[in-house]
C-alpha cells in the first residue's frame, strides 16, 4: 500500500523565482513509500502569481499539483498576530484543507509555509517521529532563522511549551543544553507540521483558526486527545530577513 503524502502551502505576491524555488525543493524531497501531492493555494494575489502556480499545475510533469484559487477580498497585514491577517490566511488555508479533504487520498499532510528550507528527508523523518510515537496527532521539526552568523529559534509566536510559554529565541546551543534530545510534547507549534491526515478527515474542526491559524490548528489537535510533537533532531531553516509569506 502507497502512503501518500499532501504538501499544503499558501501564497500570496509570490511571483517569480520564489516561486521557483518553493517547488525545486519539493522535487529534491526522498519519500519512497508513495506519492508527494502538492496543493497549492492561492488568493488576493496583485501580481502573476496565480498564473505562475497554474502554469505548474498544467505543465509540471514531476509532482502531482493542484492548485487551489481562494480570494477572500481582504487587503495585506505583514504583522504575524494581527487577527486580520490570521483570519485571511485561515480562509485561504482552509480551503486548501477542505480540498485535500475531499480529494482523501493522502496518509500524511505536511503543512509546510512557502519560503523555508530543508534538507530531502524531511518528511521521512518527521514521519518515522510520528510512528515511534503512535500517540501523537502531529509533529514539526525545530525552526530557526540565522541572524548575524548565529541560529536562533524562529518560530516563538506559534511554538508554546504544553504550559503555554514561547519558545524563547535563543540558540541552537541552548536549546541543546537545555532542551530533551528526543520528541517531546508541547502545547501549540506552526511552520512546518506533518499531520496524521485520518486526524483531519475525521475532526473537521482540525483546521486553522480565525484567531491563531496553525497555532490554533496544532491545538485542536491536543483538544481531540492527540500529543503534538517537536522533534529536536529535525532541523529546518526560515531564510534571514525573507518575511513575505
């Protein structure tokens, strides 16, 4: 039996070699137990962006993509937290998750943002995290951003220990010292999440919230009796200074 995995990512002003880039690394991924199904959402673009997607939707002939066209009508926030760009994005986003839904085929869904870098074992990794720990819903891997030679962690907003504190955004060597060197449980988590895709077919409710977006939906997750997982030995990287997702 094939284990199918879905990429989820939105995008919106993306146009160009950001766009490039997103699936020459989606096609480096190693996932030999099935399929990588790209589904790509889209809205409120005020440039090529839609076209470009379409064009890989049509075109590709390397990954299975679908593109998924979602305006909301609502103008751009770049501020992480503002409820309004919260609540664009989960518009947006869940229609990409209503659409993985109804096509039903994947095992897995990857959440995956459009701008960030990993190595091709990311999803047999995070995976594997998920077997060994047959009690989780989801995993991510540890996010980090480098600034002035040094890595820190990036993700704090969305990232939250199970009592509910940020991840503090200090380096990698602290986190080393102190943090467990194996998956351990946490509250909330965002960037990058691998699903047990059964978890959102099931729940409908397991989707991105109006007032925290993944954050909101790795917290559903818990709600239904679920760990949500970090697994410290999986590392991915937010590109220094690039916040256009």
């Amino acid at each position: 039996m094939e284990i199918d995995v879905a990429v989820y990512s939105i995008f919106r002003d993306n146009e160009g070699d950001y766009i490039d880039k997103y699936f020459e690394r989606l096609k480096k991924l190693k996932w030999d137990l099935g399929n990588i199904i790209i589904f790509a959402g889209e809205g409120d673009s005020e440039d090529a962006t839609g076209n470009q997607l379409a064009m890989y939707e049509e075109h590709d002939d390397q990954l299975e993509i679908h593109m998924i066209k979602c305006d909301t009508g609502r103008k751009r926030m770049y501020h992480t937290p503002d409820p309004y760009r919260m609540q664009t994005r989960a518009i947006t986003g869940n229609a990409v998750y209503d659409a993985i839904s109804k096509h039903g085929k994947a095992m897995y869904v990857l959440h995956l943002e459009s701008d960030l870098e990993y190595n091709e074992f990311l999803i047999a990794n995070l995976h594997n995290t998920l077997i060994e720990y047959p009690d989780a819903g989801c995993v991510s891997p540890m996010v980090w951003v480098k600034e002035n030679g040094i890595f820190r962690f990036y993700d704090q907003w969305a990232f939250r220990t199970l009592s509910g504190k940020m991840f503090p955004p200090l380096s990698t060597i602290w986190y080393r010292k102190h943090r467990p060197n194996k998956p351990y449980k946490i509250q909330s988590s965002g960037s990058c999440v691998l699903f047990d895709a059964n978890l959102l077919y099931v729940h409908s409710d397991i989707r991105l919230t109006y007032d925290e977006e993944i954050r909101g939906m790795t917290k559903k997750v818990r709600e239904h009796g679920y760990d949500v997982l970090v697994d410290p030995n999986i590392a991915i990287v937010h590109p220094e200074g690039d916040y256009r997702t």
